[in-house]
C-alpha cells in the first residue's frame, strides 16, 4: 500500500492506494475525489445560505428588498423567520430553527469530510460511500 498525500494550498487529503494500479486509473480517481470535494463544499455553503436567507428568488425578481420596497412600492411577503439577504438573491424567508439546526448539523458533518485536519489526523479519503 501507498499513501499520497494530496494538497494545493492549505486544502488536501490522503490517498491509499497500491503498487500494481495504473497511473491512468490513479489519477482519475484522484481527480475524481478532488471533484467531490469541490462540489461537497459547494454544496455547504449553498445549504448555510439556504438556512440563513431560504430559497432564491426567480431571476427576474434578484435584488434587494429593501430598495424593492422603498423605491419600487412592492409589497413583499415576509414570513415568521424572515433575515434579509445582503446579496439580494434569496428571498430572506428561512426555515424555522428547529430545521435550521438540522441544516447546520449536516453542513458541520460535510464540513468536517473534507477539512483539512483529515490529513492531520491521517484519515485516507476514498469514493466510496461509507
């Protein structure tokens, strides 16, 4: 077995793999985990927003609210959990808190796959679903 150590800037991770494997079948799933991990982490901070600011608004609809309502006189709905987005393109309109909190917690678990203290802590990351 042959561990690679995987790394651009602070981001990386551990690879196992062994003698006998093609170089070809090596770096594809090393590109492959670097991919997942790239979306994975995409995916986080796509679902912290969503829990922060909730879904985003129709294209059309994109910017923010308060000059929609200050200058354009449209009457939005804002809901019981309503937290302004900065960058306009959420409604504002999040889950409650007790769905806030599950959100965080699965972000917490995704953040914590692909941190980089998996390499300080030598977990090897894989494509397989564990």
């Amino acid at each position: 077995m042959v561990v690679l150590q995987i790394k651009a800037g602070d981001d990386g991770f551990l690879y196992e793999c062994t003698c006998d494997m093609s170089n070809d079948a090596v770096i594809r799933e090393l590109v492959s985990i670097w991919n997942m991990r790239l979306r994975l982490r995409q995916l986080v901070g796509s679902l912290r927003d969503l829990g922060m600011h909730g879904p985003m608004k129709p294209p059309d609809k994109a910017g923010l609210d308060s000059i929609d309502e200050d200058y354009k006189g449209v009457k939005l709905e804002k809901g019981e959990h309503y937290n302004a987005d900065p960058t306009g393109l959420r409604t504002g309109n999040g889950p409650g808190p007790k769905f806030l909190e599950t959100m965080e917690k699965v972000a917490a678990d995704a953040d914590a796959a692909i941190s980089k203290t998996t390499v300080d802590r030598k977990v090897v990351t894989t494509t397989s679903i564990e």
